[in-house]
C-alpha cells in the first residue's frame, strides 16, 4: 500500500542549515548533508531543501551543494526558494536534485510550471502555494506571504494541476509558525479535488497533528512537512511513524 | 566493472551517484563494444517508451540488448522497455519478457479515484531472484510512474496500487525494476550492492 510521507524541511542560506537544530549530536550542525543523511537515517521519506540565500554567491553555493546532497543521499530530495526561471530549475535538477518547488514566480508567471513540466516531466513539479483566510475566501500570497496576490486557492491549485504540476504543497500561513496544527478541512477539500499528491506545511506541533491531517477521517493529506518541531527534537520521526502505523495509517517502517 | 547504456533517457545521474556510494566502477556508454566488456549493465530511463524505443534502435542498442549475456538491470522505464509491448505511444519494446505495460488509468477498476502517477514509497512483496537477498517480504522502495507491467511468469516481486503490477521482472540474466533501487534508501542500496555482484 502507498504510504504517507513525512518530510523534514531544511532552510539553507549560503549553503548552510540555518534553523538551529538541538537534538542532533553532529560534528558540524550547519552542514545540511550531515543533517539530511541523519534525517534519512531515521526514517525521513523525502526532504525538502529550501534556498533562503538573498546573494548570487549564496545562490551558486545552493547548487553546489544540490551536488553534493545527492551524491550523498539515498531518498529523495525537493529543492525550491527564489526559482524563476526554467534555467534555474534546470540547473538544480541537472546538480541532482529529484523535484524543485516553484511558488511567487509560477503565481506572477504560471507558464514556468508547463515549461518545467514538459521539459523535465511533471513528477519533478511541486508547486508551493502560500495562502491566507481572509473573511472565509483562501487568498494566495507571495514573497513569504507578505503580499496577496490576486489568486484564490482552489482555483490556483487545480490550475496548477492543469499545467503540469505533479504535486501540490499548500502553506497556510495562519497556521505556519502557530504550532496548534494544520489546517485539516483545507487539505481535505484540496485532497478531494485534486489528483495529484497534497504535502501538508504549516502548523504542525506535536504527533497528533500530524496524524490528523493524515488520516482519511481529517485531512487526508498524501505527505506532511514540518521543520521545527523534528528540528528541536519535540517529534522523533521513529516514534511519529509507529504511532502513524498503529492507527492504521500506511507508513514506511 | 558496471556498464550504464546511455541513449538520452536522462537521469543517469542517480544511478552513477548510486554506484559511487556503493564505490562500484563504473562506465557510461552507448558504445555496445564498450559496453559488451562490462561485467553487468544497467538500462536506466525516465520519459516516453516510444522516444526510448526508437533512441535504442537508432543506435544499434536494442540489438545488442536483446543479444546480451551479461546481468542486465533495466530501472523504471528501463524494465518498461524490456518487456513486449508498451501502451506509452502504442510501441513494441525488447520483448525480453512477455509482460505488457499500460497506464494505470487503463487498468484501474472504473471509479477508483488513485492518483497518477504513482508517486512514493510503496511495498515489494512475493519477492523471488538473488536481487533480494537479505530484502524482507514487504520493504518500501520508491516509486514513480503512470505506466504498469501486468503480472506473468517472469514477476520477480508484485506491488499493489489499486491493482497488482509487477514492481520487479527477472528472466535468464535479465533483471528489472519499476522503482528505484538508488533513492529507495537502505533498501535499495541492498538491492544494488546484489545487482554489483553478478557476473555473467
């Protein structure tokens, strides 16, 4: 049976792990390949590698290190932050990277999800959608979710879709950062109307709130993402799983 | 030493990370003098059957694959290949093994709302062939494809996505996998580290 995916999401800037992580024993905490081979060591399904580098410096330092991640590691891995052109995709996916994410510039230029998808195939197109609840309508935002666009986002998701996007990764930024879990009803009706794979982000605090945006009765979300709480070591992905398993939900073990 | 046939089907890069990790040497060709000097070969492959299919007849390849005796592991659209037939742009393939691939849609039952492709980690079981030695019935490997090889003879392990597909193939010294052995994570390490043993 297909199993739910839990993703651990590194921020890198410089090619450097720049969320603090302390739970790890590890030589060199910053170094995102030591972190990523530790996450792939507990059972993480697939990561997710986000480029926050404001340099050009920092952004040839990213694909630098897109080399060497997957030289080093045995799952697959997602990159994304500030890609806006297909050559930017491609030059992360011919470093070895399995997916890149596309969000502000396929909301401002929605071309560039068809022209990755139909240069690289669909299954390496995650389109990152941030959005917040405003008076009862999910309005798209960009730049982090600083500005709205003028997107709503069940329309943009099943557009994105139409284009070629091979999976879609929703952010509600009313419940990023908040720890009091996902927003489950939004996952369920993006689940449901969809068909291609949802990746739940934002909100996640503790196991629970993974299993419910996970499970068929909450938001039956394909895959959930979550940095902090795996990064300071609140959820260990060993114990997250074997809860996830004993309720019935198909994980790898 | 490991032969990876080139023909244009894009991400060999996995497979040669795969192999370096393993500190397997390695060649990478379309050259089927140089190729038919390595021990093993691998036939990777990502994107349509029917491009795939004439690329290797263009350059002589699906002769030489066809004829070889050496280990053979075809990898996603690698195995798609080896078999008869494939419903990806309605192409005759290798005919190595009599399986015939079509899309998921086609062979789902009516109104079972799957999603495709199917993408993730999934379970091998009925898990037959040395490619498994030291793999327990029901590991997770990672998968990524729209298309399926029914299940017949040569099934050397069975996944299920709605329905049951050949996730692996083995016939004589021809081996192939629908997942991906270098980003299915111990398991597939294992996988490979079998594959790297075999010698003609």
């Amino acid at each position: 049976m297909l199993a739910k995916r839990i993703i651990p999401c590194l921020d890198i800037r410089d090619g450097q792990t720049v969320k603090g992580v302390n739970f790890l024993s590890l030589k060199t905490v910053g170094d995102p390949v030591e972190l990523a081979r530790s996450y792939s060591g507990q059972g993480a399904d697939e990561l997710v590698f986000l480029d926050i580098s404001a340099t050009i410096e920092g952004r040839k330092a990213f694909s630098g290190l897109v080399e060497r991640i997957a030289l080093n590691i045995d799952i697959p891995f997602t990159v994304g932050g500030g890609i806006s052109t297909v050559e930017d995709a491609s030059v992360l996916l011919r470093a070895g990277a399995d997916k890149v994410s596309v969000n502000s510039a396929a909301v401002r230029n929605p071309e560039l999800i068809s022209e990755i998808a139909s240069r690289f195939g669909s299954q390496c197109v995650v389109v990152a959608i941030d959005a917040r609840n405003v008076g009862g309508t999910w309005r798209v935002t960009t730049h982090g979710g600083t500005r709205f666009s003028d997107r709503e986002l069940f329309s943009w998701a099943e557009h994105a879709e139409r284009l070629g996007a091979g999976e879609i990764l929703f952010t509600s930024m009313d419940h990023d950062g908040t720890c009091g879990g996902y927003a489950c009803e939004v996952y369920r009706k993006l689940s449901g109307q969809l068909g291609i794979p949802v990746i739940a982000s934002g909100g996640a605090g503790n196991a629970g709130h993974i299993i419910d945006v996970l499970s068929p009765e909450g938001g039956c979300a394909d895959a959930a993402l979550a940095a902090s709480i795996f990064h300071y070591g609140e959820v260990l992905i060993p114990d997250l799983k074997r809860q996830l398993a004993d309720r019935g939900i198909p994980v790898r073990l | 030493m490991t032969g990876i046939i080139d023909y244009d089907a894009g991400n060999i890069r996995s497979v040669e990370n795969a192999l370096k990790r393993l500190g397997a040497g390695y060649v990478i060709s379309s050259d089927s003098q140089v190729l038919s000097s390595c021990d093993r070969l691998i036939l990777p492959g990502v994107g349509d059957a029917a491009w795939a299919m004439a690329r290797l007849r263009a350059n002589g390849l699906a002769d030489f694959i066809r004829n070889t005796d050496r280990p053979l592991l075809g990898i996603c659209l690698g195995m798609q290949l080896l078999c008869s037939w494939s419903e990806e742009g309605d192409v005759e393939c290798l005919g190595i093994f009599p399986n015939r691939v079509r899309h998921f849609s086609s062979v789902l039952p009516g109104n079972m709302p799957l999603k495709i492709p199917h993408v993730g980690w999934n379970d091998i079981t009925s898990l037959k062939t040395g490619l498994f030695d030291g793999v327990a019935e029901g590991s997770y490997v990672y998968f990524v494809h729209s298309y399926c090889a029914d299940i017949g003879e040569d099934t050397a392990s069975v996944t299920g996505y709605g329905v049951p597909f050949s996730s692996s193939l083995c016939r004589d010294n021809f081996m192939g996998c629908q997942f991906h052995p270098e980003k299915s994570g111990d398991v597939g390490e294992r996988i490979l580290s079998n594959f790297i043993r075999l010698r003609r």
